[in-house]
C-alpha cells in the first residue's frame, strides 16, 4: 500500500465515526497514534542494540502490547481501555526530576491529546491500516514517512485557523542553509509549529558527524517551542523520526509569556531560525514583558524583539515577516531602529505573492542578520518565480532549486535585475522604512487587495499606537 494510499484509507475510515469531526480532529486524531507506533519502532531498535533497555511507557501500554496484533483487542474493548487506561496514565506519567527524560515528553503530548473515536471496531480498523502500512524500522519506509508528513502538514493547513501558516520545505531549507547553523551551536525556534525549520537543521548538521559524541552534542542543541497542541504533537513525533532520541528541548508554551529580564546567559542561542505567526495580536498583559518602547500586542513584532535579545554576540537569524514590518511605522519603526543600530541586517529576500498560497496572498520576506555590529548596507534580493510561472499554488509549491541564483550570488554579491544594495544612511533617511522596491526593474502593479488591506490595518496599528502615546502623555501633564 502506498503513502498516499494509506493515509486516504485511515481518513475514510475515520470519515465513518460520529466523534470525529472535521479535518483538525482526524489530524489530531491520527497524530497520537503516529507518535505512540513511532515510539515503539524506535523502542524495538534501542532493545536490540541494548538487552538492558527500559521503556518509559508500562508494559501493557506499549503500542506492540495492545495495538499490532491485527487480531487484538476491538470494539468496546478497545475503546474503554483507550479512554480509560491509555490516556488516563500516559497523562499522568511519573516525570524523574533529573533532565533528559522520556516520560516528561511522553506527558506532554498526551496532556492536551483526546481519543475523538467513539467506536471500538473503526478505531481497530485505523491502527491495522497504521501497523500494515508502515514499519519505521525500515530506512526506506522512515523515508517515505517525509511524505506521510508533507501528506498530514497540507491537511492541517487546510484545517487551521486564519493567519497561522506552515512554512514550505524549500524555504525553510533555504533559510538554514544560509543561516548556516554549526555542529555545537545552540539553535533555536520560537515559533517552531511542526518542526520545518528544526528538521532542516538536524539534516543540515548530521553531515558533521563523525562519532557518537558528535551525535549526543546535535542532540542537545536543538530547541524549539510551540503555543498549540497539535503542532507540538507533530514537532514531537518528527523529532523522533529525525534520530533525536529524547526531545525534550522541544516545549510547549508561548515563548512570549517570559519576561526578556527573566533571560540569563545560559538562555542565549547561537542561530534562531523561525517563521512566527504574523497578523495576529496577543492576549492582554503579553506586553508588558517587554521594555515600553516596544510594547505592541502585533505577535511577529514581539518574536522579532524577544530574539534580538537572545541572540549571543555573533548570533544570526532567519526570520520570514511580511510586508507590513517593512513599511509600518510607530513601534515597528522603534524596532527598526534597534535592528540596524545593534545588528548587521545584510539581506533581504523578498518572496513573490503565492508563496503561501492558497492560505494567504501577502507578500513575505526572508530577513537575515547578525547580531554585534551596525548595519552599513542592506542587500535586497527579488526572488523571481520560475520561468513558465504565474503564481505558486498547492500543485505548484516552490522548489529549491529556484534558490539556486541567491546562493550563487550570496557570497560575490553585485547589482543584478534581481539584486540591489541601499546604503544605511538612505534607510535612516527615510525612517527605517525597508519597503524599498527594485530600482533596476520597472514594474507596474494594480495593487494586491490583500497587500492593500494589511498596508491599511499596519497603518491603522501606527496610528493606534501614537494616539495612546499621546493619550498617555497628556494624562502625565494633567496629573503634574
């Protein structure tokens, strides 16, 4: 059977049970169970190559004990021991006090998981579709699971609220390849949702390792968190799929609820590379763990501020934003500010429309910058699509290969069509508005509605901004 087979069988399946409802559920839904026979295709490799092994999980409760006999347990059976034992202890495992531990990621996938199924016999059904479809244990089945995986991350964008967007392979391999994260660099994602970025890391720095202590410093250098469930869940499983033995660095929170006082040292990262939510706003009181000049509850404007102060001395980043960071004005300026007088912010990609499609038509841009020196230039790059193309779309993703151009020109930098250097001076000149168009192409556009409406909600966010600035000025005076 093939991937693409299987993962339609399990949907029409779970398409007949009343308790499943919606694409968002059925991904949940499958999630747990990938986790739990990922797990215990990974467990089967520790035991053989370790007689002495123990599982985190109780023996009973180990997906080989209850779930890959074909013939095992269904029906209501099944389902009370799902609902009432499965969950009831995987949610409350004993976590060790000491770092490092399996039972501590194993809670947190399940605190926030549910069983949706509410029939035994279709639940028996989609676990033998699972046990016969894929075996892990294999290099080439663990391959094909990438596919699995682009199969249920396309699905989950289809089933996402508004404004929360996973970002395309090629971008994210593109962003860390540049980036260019180093065996024994502590890496981090804010926002790491399903695990892209991460992903593209470990693959990237896997090719460094030489020995066993090289794979245990990999390991323990790779970080990310995530606000929702599902995502996590997802992140989670794809970190053991990716060899990380123990993902325990992979948390679940929002990275914004921690002051920025509240960071020591030990908390600064050597590489963030990160797609945060944009167009969103924060809960109230998010703010307030930010210094006041950069108060805003504009979410991709807070991870920008939150990982300027991470960042070691020589620290990089790769941040997608759109195009309303660029032009906006009030706080985003203020941030602007701080990001060319504290930062070398060297380049600038700027991605066509639809490279997000069909989730959204704002255009987007790739920033890259160093931390501990000023900027001096910034370099802008327009990423043209491929010949013969139009518009991306779900048939027609981006690709790697078209990033070919930028990586050739990334190093022996000059003026091309697609290519042009603003000096720092022209930037501060012009209010640290970096929404500077290509000079060496004359280009003539009727507007994207879109692009149009988030101008007019950033300049509205602005305007909203300095009244309150104003507003809370004139209210000092009056109280002197």
């Amino acid at each position: 059977m093939s991937v693409s087979t299987t993962i339609k069988s399990i949907q029409d399946i779970m398409r007949k049970d009343a308790g499943v409802d919606g694409d968002a559920q059925r991904i949940s839904q499958l999630g747990w169970m990938l986790f739990l026979k990922i797990f215990d295709d990974r467990e089967t490799e520790h035991e053989l190559m370790n007689p002495e092994y123990k599982s985190p999980i109780p023996e009973e409760l180990r997906w080989k004990n209850w779930a890959a006999d074909p013939e095992g347990i269904t029906g209501d059976e099944l389902l009370d021991f799902i609902n009432n034992k499965l969950f009831l202890e995987l949610k409350n495992l004993t976590v060790p006090e000491t770092g490092g531990s399996m039972e501590y990621v194993i809670r947190s996938v399940f605190e926030d998981s549910f069983n949706y199924m509410k029939h035994g016999t279709l639940i028996r059904q989609v676990i033998n579709v699972i046990e016969a479809g894929i075996d892990f244990n294999k290099k080439k089945e663990r391959h094909l699971f990438g596919d699995i995986y682009e199969k249920i991350l396309k699905d989950l964008q289809s089933a996402g609220n508004s404004g929360e967007y996973y970002t395309p392979r090629a971008v994210t391999q593109f962003m860390v390849d540049q980036a260019g994260p180093k065996l024994g660099e502590k890496v981090y994602d804010p926002a790491c949702g399903t695990g892209g970025f991460l992903t593209s890391v470990i693959d990237l720095m896997r090719k460094d390792v030489r020995s066993v202590s090289d794979e245990e410093l990999l390991q323990e250098k790779i970080f990310g968190t995530e606000k929702k469930q599902l995502p996590h869940l997802l992140c989670t499983t794809n970190m053991i799929l990716h060899g990380i033995d123990i993902p325990d660095n992979i948390k679940r929170g929002n990275s914004l609820a921690r002051p920025l006082r509240d960071y020591s040292s030990a908390d600064k990262v050597d590489v963030v590379v990160t797609n945060p939510p944009f167009g969103g706003m924060e809960e109230d009181g998010i703010e307030s763990n930010f210094p006041k000049a950069f108060q805003t509850r504009e979410t991709a404007d807070l991870f920008l501020v939150m990982i300027m102060h991470i960042l070691r001395d020589g620290g990089r980043c790769a941040i997608v934003l759109p195009d309303g960071f660029l032009f906006g004005e009030g706080v985003k300026t203020r941030i602007k500010e701080k990001l060319i007088s504290e930062f070398n912010l060297h380049t600038i990609v700027r991605l066509p429309n639809g490279v997000f499609n069909p989730y959204t038509g704002i255009k987007t841009n790739l920033l890259f910058f160093t931390k501990g020196e000023p900027t001096k230039d910034v370099w802008f790059y327009e990423h043209p699509y491929p010949e013969g193309c139009k518009s991306y779309n779900k048939t027609r993703p981006i690709r790697i290969e078209e990033f070919d151009t930028e990586k050739k020109w990334w190093n022996n930098r000059n003026e091309t069509e697609q290519s042009w250097r603003v000096p720092v001076a022209d930037i501060i000149k012009g209010n640290y508005n970096l929404d500077i168009k290509n000079p060496n192409v004359l280009v003539v556009e009727n507007g994207n509605p879109e692009e149009i409406l988030a101008q007019y909600q950033s300049a509205k966010s602005s305007a909203d901004e300095i009244r309150a600035e104003l507003l809370s000025e004139l209210k000092s005076a009056l109280e002197k």
